[in-house]
C-alpha cells in the first residue's frame, strides 16, 4: 500500500466497536506518512508545523477541518506561541490507534503544507 492508496480510503464509523491496531501494524502504517509519529504512549499520531504566523494557522485548521468533517473522524487541533501547530489524531472511542487515524493523517498530508517560517 502507499500513502495515496492510503488517502484514497474513506473512514468507518466507530461505534466504539472499531478494533485497536497493534503496535507492529501502527508502525507498519506510520511508514506510509513519514512526517507523523507516534506518540509515546504509542497511542495517538502527532505531526507539527511551525506556521508563517497565526492567520496561517488558523487557515490550515479550517482546511483540516473540512477533511475531518467530510471523515467523522475529527483530530485534536493545538496553536501554541502564536504559530506552532500540532496535530493529534487517535480514535477516542476506542482508547487508541485504528486505520482511520492513518488514514485521516495521509488526507492531511494531501491539503498541502501551509507557509511555513
């Protein structure tokens, strides 16, 4: 699989009864979106940015808002300092990393970066 296949994918509704990834299929994945990582707790996928200032990052969240929306799959959004951005994406329902959290981060990847300093 590659990372546009991966985007190509659309996400499932939960309904709490989506099933945890394990920790080698995590990992596997993570290597179709190269920017990301995996969160210590091996948990959550967490990208940043360090944006042009804070209308830009305000900007970027509304165009991933729209692909969250479009996915009922929704990340949690941080702007710190004015212009540092980051990304966290797990599936609350679940406690954890599903395939949608991948494939939520590869649609990410695909609105293009925003200016960055």
């Amino acid at each position: 699989m590659t990372a546009t296949q991966l985007a190509a994918q659309k996400c499932v509704p939960c309904l709490g009864q989506t099933p945890l990834l394990s920790s080698s299929r995590a990992r596997e994945l993570l290597k179709l979106i190269p920017m990301w990582a995996l969160a210590p707790d091996e948990k959550r996928l967490t990208r940043t940015w360090r944006v042009l200032d804070f209308a830009t990052g305000l900007d970027f969240f509304q165009r991933i808002a729209d692909v969250a929306e479009a996915e009922d799959h929704h990340p949690d959004l941080h702007l710190t300092g004015y212009r540092n951005v980051a990304v966290e994406i797990w599936t609350h329902a679940a406690g954890g990393l599903t395939e949608n959290d991948f494939i939520l981060a590869a649609k990410i990847d695909t609105i293009g970066e925003p200016a960055l300093k």
